[in-house]
C-alpha cells in the first residue's frame, strides 16, 4: 500500500512541476500579439530551459544532491524556486532578455526535479523498475504537454498560463514531502566528482547514454516546436486563427497521448527487455517522424493522426535508458548517474531546440522533420549490442 501511494503522489508532483517546462513554446504564439519577437529570440525562449537545465543537472551530478540528501526536500524545494522563477515572465518586457534568463533559472531548478523523481521511483523496485520509471516519465510527459492545454483553455491571454503552471508547481512542492523512500533507497555517505567517471568505464553505462543521446535529438526539438510547425502545416487549408487553435489541441494531444505509452512500455520492458524496448519505440518514431514530413501541408486530419502517432512513440522508450542505468550502477550513485544522463542529453538539446526554427525558416518544416528521424537511428544502433542473449 505504501508503494502504490508513494508512486501516485510522485507521479502527480511531477505532472505538477514539469507543466512549467513548455510554458514559453505554448505562449509565444500569444506574446507575438503583444510585441514582435523574433524567430531568434523564440527559439532561445524554449531553449534556455533546456541550457538551464543542464546547469542545474550538471551541479546537481557533481555534487551528489539526489544521493547525499533526501530527494523529497531537494525536489520541493525545487519546484518552488522553479515556480517563481516562470512568475518573472509577468513583470519582463514581452521578448525582452530578462524572458530567456528567467526561463534559464526555470530549467536551472527543474533540473531538481525530473532526475531526483528518477531516484525516489528506482528505490521501490528492481524487478518491476522498468515499469516504475516508465509511470513517472509518463507523468513528465503528461506535464510536459500541460502549458499547450492550460493555454488552449485560457485563449490569447497568456498570462493565465504562467500563473497556472506556477500554481501547479507550488502544488508540487507539497505534495512531494507526502512520499516515503522506497526500501531500494540509498543514500551516499561522501561522493566525489570522480564517482561518475563510471559512466565512461562500464560499457553498458556508455552505450545507455548513447541510445539516450540518440532519443534525445529528436524527442524535445518536436515536444518544443511541434505546435507551430502543426500550425504551419494547417494553415495552407485553414485560416490562421483555425489553425493556431487545431495546433494547441494537436500538441497537447501528441504529448499527452505518449504519457500512456510510458506505462505500457515499461509493464512490457521488464519483461522482453529494457534494451530490446528502446529500440522498437525508437524504429516506430524514426518512421513517424517520417511521416510526418512527408504528410506536411496535407489534409488536416492526416497530418494530425500522423503528429499524434509520434507523439505516442517517441517518448516511451526515455525511461527504460534511465532504468538501465539505474540498473547497471551502484545503488548509492544511480541518482547523480541518471542525472549525468539527463545533463548530456539537455545539453544535446539545447542546440536542437535552438536550431530547429532556424532551420526550418532556411529549409522549410518537412526537411528539418525528417533529419529528426537520424537520432532513433543513431539510439538504435548504440543500444543494439544491450540486448538479451538469445535463450
């Protein structure tokens, strides 16, 4: 009973406190009303979380706070900051600097939040841990999509958006300090930057973190801009305000909808296999993403089931790396490991999200879409030699 409680309050604080991540992609659309923003300046919106994050997450790696503390504190305490960090976006200038350094100081204390779920959710379970981290990505997921519904309800006035998603944040805070420790639950003694050397020395470790790397390049350059490019694509048989409000619907739907996925393929990792799972979601969402680009301008509907699809099968696949790292280090060091983790791959993703809107200005949606689909490949291929040997 306790576990079931504790997994469910952690779920819910992270669907909470990750509904800050995507606030400026859902909103930018509605802050170009107020003032001229440039596609320079939209892109750094989204991707200072990302860089933010990485600063957070690196620090947090090296100094050991999801195994030296206890990660329900660093977790609210997180949130908390995190929250009135995205308030600082209702008394900047619209577009102005003080925006992205805001959003910076966002993803800086999120970085306490999504990895340190990680740890508390490995210390209920090893046998089961595929599935168990597969329900907190899943509720990452689901926050993640949040900011493009709480805009969806709230129309043009963004603001209410923001106000939201701190709200929730707040909400995280406390309901975190309400989950125990699981009995898998350890706690470093000392840690040093070196502990982590190990991620470059075990080869499984390594070849985790290249499928990750490979997930990476392709899951939050879509999560980020999959609304304006859908919104782009609609546009040439819908009129603008059509199309705009079909967007947010289509990028709340695709992210949301992966959330499940997360749940179903971490019940069916712990049993074919966390690797060979990876590399199944990741061949799925390389040919969605396919897809996508070439169903891009089409029919509505089309394109939308097509967004949707990817959108279930390019995020399920984020947990079981992180399973297996877990998996594979000492249990007093797989809290900083699997943060290590997330700091490379945000790090990956800060030029992606960066990149995406730039290039798709200079190429056109389609052919930055389908260059997408390199990460799954480049996943698959690391994570090939993890498999199971053959019975």
């Amino acid at each position: 009973m306790h576990k079931q409680r504790s997994i469910f309050l952690l779920i819910t604080a992270e669907v909470a406190a990750m509904a800050l991540w995507f606030v400026s992609a859902a909103i930018v659309g509605d802050m170009r009303l107020e003032a001229p923003i440039s596609t320079a300046m939209q892109a750094a919106l989204s991707a200072s979380v990302q860089a933010g994050f990485v600063l957070g997450a690196v620090a947090s790696a090296l100094l050991g706070l999801a195994d030296r503390f206890d990660p329900r504190r660093v977790f609210a305490a997180a949130a908390l900051f995190a929250a009135l960090a995205n308030l600082a976006l209702l008394v900047v200038p619209v577009g102005d600097c003080g925006a992205v350094v805001a959003r910076t100081a966002t993803g800086i204390c999120l970085a306490g939040v999504y990895p340190v779920g990680m740890k508390i959710a490995v210390g209920w379970g090893i046998k089961d841990r595929g599935l168990l981290v597969g329900l907190l990505v899943g509720g990452v997921t689901l926050g993640s999509a949040a900011p493009h519904l709480l805009a969806f309800l709230g129309g043009a006035e963004w603001r209410s958006t923001v106000i939201a998603a701190s709200a929730l944040a707040c909400i995280a805070s406390v309901i975190v300090l309400f989950v125990q420790l699981g009995p898998h639950h350890a706690r470093a003694p000392r840690f040093t930057p070196s502990d982590t050397f190990i991620a470059w020395t075990d080869r499984r470790i390594r070849r985790a973190f290249g499928g990750y790397l490979g997930h990476m390049w392709e899951l939050y350059a879509m999560w980020a801009w999959i609304g304006t490019a859908a919104a782009v694509s609609y546009s040439a048989s819908m009129t603008s305000p059509a199309a705009s409000t079909l967007a947010k619907v289509t990028a709340f739907t695709a992210i949301g909808a992966g959330a499940i996925a997360c749940a179903v393929a971490g019940w069916c990792a712990d049993r074919i296999g966390k690797a060979e799972m990876t590399i199944v979601v990741m061949a799925a969402s390389g040919c969605c993403a396919l897809l996508t680009a070439a169903t891009f301008g089409g029919p509505p509907w089309l394109t939308f089931v097509v967004i949707v699809a990817w959108g279930i099968t390019i995020i399920p696949d984020s947990a079981q790396f992180s399973a297996l790292v877990a998996d594979y280090s000492p249990p007093d060091k797989a809290g900083s490991l699997m943060t290590l983790q997330t700091a490379l791959g945000f790090a990956l993703t800060t030029a992606t999200v960066q990149l995406t809107p730039i290039f798709a200005d200079a190429y056109g949606w389609p052919t930055v879409i389908a260059l997408l689909a390199l990460g799954p490949a480049f996943g698959i291929a690391s994570m090939w030699t993890l498999r199971r040997p053959a019975q």
